[in-house]
C-alpha cells in the first residue's frame, strides 16, 4: 500500500568515493521496478538485500553505459539463478541489440524469455499498466534519446469500516461500497448511506524519475504535484556552463524544477566524480526547494504507508 | 625487475559473498596489464588503488560475460579522465562488435584509439612482445573459445659489476659484458674476462593465467616449469561432475596440472557460489600439489624483486 524507493546508485559517468552508478529499486503495490541498472547494481542488490527475482520490470533511461552497463550481467544471474518468469524491459531502440549480440557470442540461451518494450523517446506515454499503477515516459532532454518515468499509483478504492457492517451483507454491497455507492433494497430504498459503512480510500502516490537532462521547464507539466521527484543534479553552480554544454543540470536548477512542479519532495542524484563532498549540491537545491533530500546508496524513501 | 600480479576478482558467474568477477592486475618491468575485466573491475582498480590509466595492454580470455563485462565501463572511464593513449585489447572474434555497437548507441567518440587483436583460440602464439616480455596464448577448452595467457619475461642480461669496473671502459664494452662477452685489445687479446667486471643476470620469471577450462593436460607442455600458475578451480570434488558438464575444473584437478607441469606455485580461483568457506578447495588442492594459495581480492603476488 505505498511506493518505496530503494537508491541502490546515484554516481555520474566515472564511479568514486565508493559510490555506484544509477540504479533504483521500486516496489508499488505488489510490482517489483528496477529503473536503471548501471554497473555493479546486481552487487549493490546483493548488498542491500534486493531479491533478484522478484524483478519482473526493468526501465532503461538511455544508452549511456552508467544507466545500462549492469544489465547483462543482471540478467545472467537471472538465469543462473534458475529464474523461469517472463521479464519485461523497458528502453530505448539499440538496447535489445546490445542484449542480443552479447548473449550470441557467450552461446548463452536464456531460461526465460525477454519481452522488449522499445520506448518513444519524443512523446510521452503509458507503457506499463496494471490494476494498480501506470508507469508513464518523461521526454527529456539529453545528448542522445533519454527519458525519465513518472510511477502513478491508481486511485484507490474506499476501505470498508468492519465495526460498522452489519451481518448478511452480500458480496456485491461491499464492492459498491468499496466504488462509494450507497446500498439500496429491493424497493428501491437507500438502506446504507455508503459513508456511515466506509473509511476514505487512502491516498494515491506518484513518484518521478528524471535523469539525465538538461535544465527543461517543459517537463513541469508532466510532473505536476508529484509526492516525490528525483531529478539529476550533476553540478553545482559553479559548473553551470558545463552542465548546459553536456545536457546535464545543476542543484540550484533541480530544485527551480521542483518547485516549478510544485512537487512534495525533491531528491537529487547522478554526482559529478568533481563532488566528494555533497553538502553544497544539497545547499544550492535548498535555496529554490526546501524540502530536498540527497539521494544517497542504500536510502529507502516511502510514500504511504 | 619482477612480475607483480594483483587479484582484483576471483568470482565464478554468480558474484556473491563480497567476490567480484575475474580480473588481474599485472606488472612487467615498465608494462602494465588487465587480465579479463569482469563487471566492476573498474571500482576495483579504485578499491585497489590501481591507475586506470597506466594500463595500455588488456587481456581478455573469451565471452562469458563474468571475464569482459566490465570492459565497455574501464574504457569510458579511461575517455572521461582524458586518455589519449591508444589501447590494445587482444581478444575472441566479436569482442569488438561488442565494444563498438555500445559506444555507437552512446554516441561516443572516444579521444583515443582502441587497437583489437583478434586471438586465434586454438593455436598458442606470441600476442605481445617487447624487449623485457612476451606474452602468448594457451588454448583452453571451455564452452565457446577461450584462451589462457602466459606471462615470461625475456632472459635478462648479466649485470655490470660497478666495484671492478676500470676507468674508461666504452659504451660498447659495456653493451658487450652485459651479453657475457670478454673484452679484447687492439691484438685481440683478452683484457678482461667477463666474469671479473660482471655478476650473474637476474632470473627471468614466467605467470601462466588458466581460466576457464575442463581439466585438460594438453596445455601441460605450455605452462611446463612456469614459476606462478594461476588455474581455475570453480568446483570442489562434490561437484567433479558438474565440473566436467560446464568445462570447468576441480581445485584438485587445477592441484594435478600444477604438479604435471612441475610449476612453482599454484593459485586457484573462479570459485563458484556454492563455496562461501574456501578452505575445502584449498586442501584438495594441496592433496595434489602441496605450494597452492587461493587467488583473493586484494592478494598481490609478486616473482622477483
């Protein structure tokens, strides 16, 4: 009954201070998201406890290796381990090429099928969806196709209050009432008002992924009032310049973003090697978004309950 | 003056317990090599301390991914901390379909050449050559091709014998010593025997790199008499079968080889996940060739001084 985000990576292009390139671990309802999947992310789920089979969803941002170089790896342990159960991947067009070529020369044939879900890097668009959470494509704006992804939980139904249903109640009256419908007899006649036998629905989540970018205010409206955002913040002010000639951003503007979406939360990732040190990153994103939190390996951010 | 060789990873396919997958860091005199390069060697290096940049020469035995995944992650790191150098990769056919398809979808340009030498996996050959060094292949017999590598220095020149050398000798007298020739006068004369002005050339040492194989005593004449073997040893004996179902060797059979091949020492790794203690395989090692050490991270051996 919540999202939760597990950082399992958050480090730029060359990986220092012990720290991972991007990768995140989502669980929403009972889904299982990997987004990204840099690097040594099959060591770092290993370390934080991530089973590796539960993952049936895996959602590649772009072809730049600190977001994908992981995968093959991850997906041989898959097989190692016995794993049997489609698994979905989510990315740009090249990737099930890079997949493919790789498992042709190690004469390796998987246990498990992959279905590939090539995304459109230009317009956004649901591309997973079950009984309870959409996963939607963010167009971003970087040095080759890119996109984040916005996790939408559904709304939720109204719960019932048990102490207040009175015997007898077939199962149809309590999915009405669960759709916020009153209950009637046969005549006709309101027996139930739907308020006095149920509790609000608890609230629905969103959470979104947006890395790498260049600093685009035309992503706002797609992340509007999110309870959480991770938006890259590769620089600080001191390499503004730099962050705009490589389509990166800096802090201070992850945090113009976020406030420009009017978004809950803020968490910024995808340090530059310059950053020992993260203090001033998380600084300069305060001054436009109070409410931001860096997003350190191994952090686990909840929402809902 | 010496052969030092670090353990950078020792992990069979499923990398668990801490291990990483196969890498080594080798020095030769002034050269500077990468043995495999499995996922994350390149934190490893960092781990280690080892210079990303310093390596001008990698080695790649075949295509599971545990020996070669991390190698596409190395040379972007190397392109972001500014090499210009060219590297040379000797490897199997497609190794550089691999790196190439990667960095086209990355749209990267690297700043340095990549010179690939394709490794013919069935015939030993010299592959690397310089004044101090050759390296040569070792065909193994794996899955898909694969080929070990032997490291032999190149027999060294006596050394001069300061203390006893006279005033004004030339320059060519000296090249001439150092070959263990005697001086001669103007008559043709013996001036100075060679043994008088010089002391004996330092040993010249050999590291053979076995990974992975079945038990197989073809390669024995190849690595006959080397002063350091490093041979797989995935399984123990409880799993001999499976050992010899997957093309993989025993740390006992690894133990039978060494003693064949009459080599110094042996080193055993590739150890499979099911052996979270590796004492067992250390003893059945020893069982057959008693100067055996497990390959771990971080271990450095050094021949020479």
């Amino acid at each position: 009954m919540a999202i939760s985000i597990k950082i399992l990576g958050s480090s730029s292009a060359t990986p220092v201070f012990n720290r991972h390139h991007s990768a995140q671990y989502l669980t929403i309802e009972k889904e299982h998201f990997l987004v990204d999947c840099g690097e040594g992310t099959q060591m770092q789920m290993k370390h934080y406890g991530v089973k590796l089979l539960k993952i049936n969803h895996i959602f590649i941002s772009h072809l730049h290796g600190d977001h994908y170089l992981g995968l093959v790896g991850l997906i041989s342990s898959m097989h190692l381990n016995g794993r049997t159960e489609k698994l979905h991947i989510y990315g740009p067009y090249g990737l099930i090429e890079i997949i493919t070529i790789q498992f042709k020369y190690s004469d390796t044939c998987l246990n498990f099928q992959i279905q590939f879900h090539e995304i459109k890097p230009n317009i956004p668009e649901i591309i997973f969806e079950n009984n309870d959470v959409t996963v939607s494509t963010i167009p971003l704006q970087h040095r080759i196709p890119c996109t984040g992804f916005l996790f939408k939980e559904k709304p939720k139904h109204k719960r019932i209050n048990k102490e207040m249903i009175p015997e007898g109640i077939l199962l149809q009256e309590i999915a009405d009432l669960k759709k916020g419908l009153d209950l009637y007899d046969a005549n006709g006649e309101i027996t139930y008002k739907n308020e006095d036998l149920t509790l609000p629905a608890r609230t629905h989540h969103s959470y979104a992924y947006c890395s790498d970018t260049i600093y685009d205010e035309t992503i706002v409206p797609l992340i509007q009032n999110v309870d959480l955002l991770y938006h890259e913040a590769t620089f600080g002010n001191d390499f503004e310049e730099r962050a705009r000639k490589t389509f990166h951003t800096t802090a201070a503007q992850a945090g113009t973003i976020a406030k420009l979406a009017n978004v809950q939360k803020l968490i910024i990732g995808h340090f530059s090697s310059r950053y020992k040190i993260l203090d001033s990153l998380l600084e300069e994103a305060k001054t436009n978004f109070d409410n931001t939190e860096l997003a350190l390996e191994g952090l686990t951010f909840t929402l809902g309950n």
